[in-house]
C-alpha cells in the first residue's frame, strides 16, 4: 500500500491525485505563510459564537416579559350578535386599538370608553377604534349610529366621520352617519366642537347637519320652527336665496345660535343683514365693523355674549326665568 496520504512516498492513488487537481486553486501558493488565514478564520468562528449567543440572548428575554396587549376597551354585548374585526363577540369582550366593530340588523354594544364614559353601538354601525391613551381617545365611525356620553377634558373624545371631527367639550349626544357620509349629531349635554371644511359648536339641546363634501352645516335647536330648518337645509345645500328664509324664521333669542353660524358663511351685505337681526334680538354684542371683517376676537365675543342666552333658553321654565340677567 502506498503512504502517499502521509508522506506524500511511493506513487498517489488515481482519485486521490483527481482530488488534489480540483483542488489545488484554493490551496496556498507555494511558501506562503498560513498564520494569517488562520488568525481570520478564528475570528470569524468568534463573530458566529457571538451572534448565536445574541440571538439566544434575545429569545430568551422576550420568554421572560410578559406580552403587552394592544390599547383597548372592555365591551358589552347588549343584543344581536356584533363582531369585531371579524369574530364573533361573547356576552364580553376587548375591543383594541385597530380593530373594527360591526352590528348587523339587531345587535347593540356598549363600550366602557376608559374611565371617562361610554358608548353604546346602535345596529348597522361600522367603526374603528384608532386611539385609546391618557392623551386622546379615537374612533372612526364609516357608518351607523352612536350614543356617546363622555365627562372628561375637552377634545379627550373624539370621532372622526367623511363630514367632521367631533370633538368632545364633555357632553353627550348622539352622531348618525349614513353610508354615503351625509348624517347629523344631537347633543343632549355639554356641547360638540364640529370640525372640517367649515366649523359649528353645537351646544346641548342643538342639533347639526353633516355633509361629507361640504363639513357641518349651520346648527338649530330642536324647537326651532320647522319653516326655519327647512330654510337652513337650502342654505347649507348652497341655495343663497334661502338666506332672507331663514332671517324671517330666526325670531326668537336661541336662535342667535343659527345666526352666529351665518357670519362667517355670507358675505358683504347678506352679512350686515345677519348682524341686524342678531343685534335686534341680543343687544350689546360686539363692535359691528368688526364683525363685518370677521376678527376672530369680535366673533368669539359674540359667542361668549350670545352662550347664556343658548344655555338658560334650554333650562326648565322656572330656573330658566330666575337665572335671566
């Protein structure tokens, strides 16, 4: 037998001198000193061991804390069969950051809004929780019909649809939205800061309009005449003509209310006309040339003049009488 695989004596087997010609590219050229190479190679078998015992490093931390779940609310099942994103939701449930909530034909849902309030989730409704920290609380409503009743910090709770933001200033009321975005909101407490393509502040005992391509319309309290609101839903719809409507309806001190909302929606001479006729049934407000320019002091003195009126008008008789200046 030969010893050529141990002292390279006596002739090489046929396929060992095969291998040694695949071979010989990769070996080292004749002389050269292999202490480098393997001084890489040493390394590079540490950098591996250091990787590997990173990678167990960071699998075993993530074993020892504990998963942290996403924010959410505790939700009821009040009837019907509701689902969020997707499943079916048992008499109790969590509903996170993200997920959807659903009611068909018959189902209803009430929602523990953190520690400020709660809503409860009318049937046909589609909506989304997007936020729920100590900064602000989110939801996107596409469609349906929901009761909110929050006391909290103002803008805390706030819903988003295609009209507006409603911005929560510690209220309750109820906003419906329909499938094509058109929708209204009621408030029975507090009041609502309506923002998008135009503005309204809808305090409790009011009601206002929301178009997905226009923002919110101009607001009136729920006595307000029929002919009234009939005249506001031409002007909102861009009827400019239905302005002298709803000036001949705006006949009683609540009504500032809609004529406020007037100022900065006309312009010119229709707004001098709105400016009589809120000066004829709340006297003492703000510097007329002012307001004609819209300053926004000059129209949030307005407000401020014109709240008291909004909020004893809504009170019961009696307290109403006693707390009249």
């Amino acid at each position: 037998m030969s010893d050529y695989l141990w002292d390279r004596s006596g002739p090489p087997d046929p396929e060992v001198a095969r291998l040694e010609r695949l071979l010989a590219p990769m070996g080292l050229p004749a002389g050269a000193d292999p202490a480098p190479i393997l001084a890489r190679a040493r390394r590079a078998r540490w950098v591996w061991r250091g990787a590997w015992a990173a990678a167990a490093a960071a699998a075993a931390v993530a074993l020892l804390v504990p998963w942290a779940p996403r924010p959410g609310w505790d939700v009821d099942r009040l009837d019907g069969a509701p689902r969020i994103s997707g499943v079916a939701l048992a008499s109790k449930g969590r509903w996170s950051v993200g997920d959807w909530l659903e009611t068909d034909a018959v189902s209803r849902v009430r929602v523990r809004v953190g520690e400020i309030g709660e809503v409860v989730v009318d049937p046909r409704t589609q909506v989304r929780l997007l936020n729920a920290d100590e900064r602000e609380h989110r939801l996107a409503l596409k469609h349906g019909v929901l009761h909110a009743s929050v006391s909290a910090p103002p803008r805390l709770f706030l819903v988003e649809t295609k009209a507006a933001l409603a911005a929560d200033l510690g209220c309750a009321y109820t906003i419906s939205v329909l499938p094509d975005g058109h929708g209204s909101i009621s408030v029975t407490a507090g009041a609502v800061s309506l923002e998008g393509k135009t503005q309204a502040y809808v305090p409790a005992g009011a009601s206002c309009a929301l178009y997905p391509d226009r923002g919110p319309g101009i607001p009136a309290f729920a006595e307000a005449p029929a002919a009234l609101r009939e005249a506001l839903r031409r002007f909102d719809g861009g009827e400019a003509a239905a302005l002298d409507a709803v000036l001949a309806y705006a006949a009683r001190p609540r009504d500032t209310l809609t004529l406020w909302h007037l100022l900065p929606r006309t312009t010119d001479s229709a707004r001098a006309e709105v400016i009589d006729r809120l000066q004829a049934l709340a006297p003492g407000g703000p510097d007329r040339s002012r307001t004609l320019a819209l300053e926004p002091a000059a129209l949030e003195a307005w407000r401020t003049h014109l709240q008291r009126v909004w909020w004893v008008g809504g009170l019961p008789a009696k307290l109403g009488k006693a707390l009249q200046p």
